[in-house]
C-alpha cells in the first residue's frame, strides 16, 4: 500500500476531521476532478495523454489500481462524492474537495521542497569519485540537460492558443534547468582548469581522512 492510500485512509477513519492530508497523487486526482467528474479509467487515461504531451519530465503515471484506489480513499474522506455510471463510479468534487484542493495548493507554493533531490544528495559524494569519472559523468548531465531546455523551449509552438497561465510550470522547468546547467558546466570549467582541488583521500580505522592542505588538482 503507497503512502497516499495510506494517509488518505487515516482521514477516512474520521470524516470530518480538518484539514485533510493530501498526498502527491491525491492532489492530482482532486486537480483532474476539478476540471469535469470522472472515473478512475478515465482518470488514468487524461493523465496518461497529459504526461506524453508534456515537455517536462515526471515520474512514471500512475496506473488504473493506484487511481481507482486513491479515488475511493478521497470519496471516503468526504472530498469527492460519487455517482454510478456503466463504465465504474463517477468521482465529482465536493465543496470541501475542492477548498481541501486549492489550500494544497496554496501550502505547495508557499513552501519550498523539504526532500533533497538526487542530484543535490550525488553532489555531496562528488569527491567519493575519482576525478576523471566524476567529470564524465558532470559532461554527460550536461547534454541531457541541453536537451531537456531545447524540448522545453519548443513546447510554447505546441501550445500555440493556450492561456500562460495554464502552461506557466514550463517556465519554472526551464529556469530551473537553465540554472542547473549553468551551476554544472561552471564545475566542468574549474575541472578543467585544474582550480578545484580533489584531495588525497586515505581510508583510516577511524573513516576518511584527507591533507587539509591539498591545493588545486595537479594536471
């Protein structure tokens, strides 16, 4: 059972309970619900369509069963209320669905990350890598993250007629890959000029040890 059906049962074991726990896939549900009632297929599929057309990179779209079970989760706390349909329960937003929603989503902006990234955690081990394998693979990064921006900077041609505002996380992707790139190639840079040292690290009884005085990189 994932985090979000698990969270999402504790606040059906007690309704009326304020505010609720949303979790990631939660939130996403409550999103799609937003726009118009739909079943968990039809949840899965808009998601599904969503994720292929969008230039930013996600995790991998959830499946019909993690729909299905975090829909039934949010009818049980009382934030989406359902209606019978040929095709499975028709899941629609309640009042309290929809203000749990946007004081999510509130929270979410206000708040930055409190979970570092993988990267940021890799970086903190650059040095447990020698030297030439840690900037092959700081190079490799590089294109991908070129070709991230470029398939970035192309997606506004596709969305050609749809409002900014609606699109607008495209930007914040670009920037933000735009920023890393720059952080990175700025590493390569001293990498290559030899003005980063890497010192000589000996492993002790006592866990890693190194001379304090370790200049720049000999090359």
């Amino acid at each position: 059972m994932d985090e979000t059906q698990t969270r999402m049962e504790k606040v059906a074991a007690n309704p009326s309970s304020a505010p609720a726990e949303v979790g990631p896939l939660a939130l996403l549900s409550l999103g799609l619900l937003l726009e118009r009632p739909m079943t968990a297929r039809q949840l899965t599929r808009t998601m599904a369509e969503r994720a292929a057309d969008s230039p930013v990179e996600g995790p991998p779209t959830p499946g019909l069963e993690e729909f299905t079970a975090v829909a039934g989760a949010l009818g049980e706390a009382g934030l989406t209320e359902t209606v019978a349909d040929t095709d499975g329960p028709v899941y629609a937003l309640t009042d309290r669905g929809r203000s749990e929603f946007a004081r999510h989503v509130a929270d979410r902006l206000a708040s930055p990350d409190r979970q570092p990234s993988a990267f940021l955690t890799a970086v903190g081990y650059l040095g447990a890598l020698d030297e030439d394998r840690a900037t092959n693979s700081l190079r490799e990064r590089v294109g991908r993250l070129r070709e991230r921006a470029a398939r970035i900077e192309r997606a506004p041609a596709a969305n050609a007629g749809v409002p900014r505002l609606f699109v607008i996380e495209n930007e914040y992707a670009l920037r933000m890959c735009r920023a890393e790139l720059a952080w990175v190639e700025e590493v390569l840079a001293e990498l290559d000029a030899g003005t980063l040292a890497w010192p000589r690290v000996r492993v002790t009884g006592n866990g890693w040890e190194w001379d304090p005085e370790d200049g720049p990189s000999e090359r």
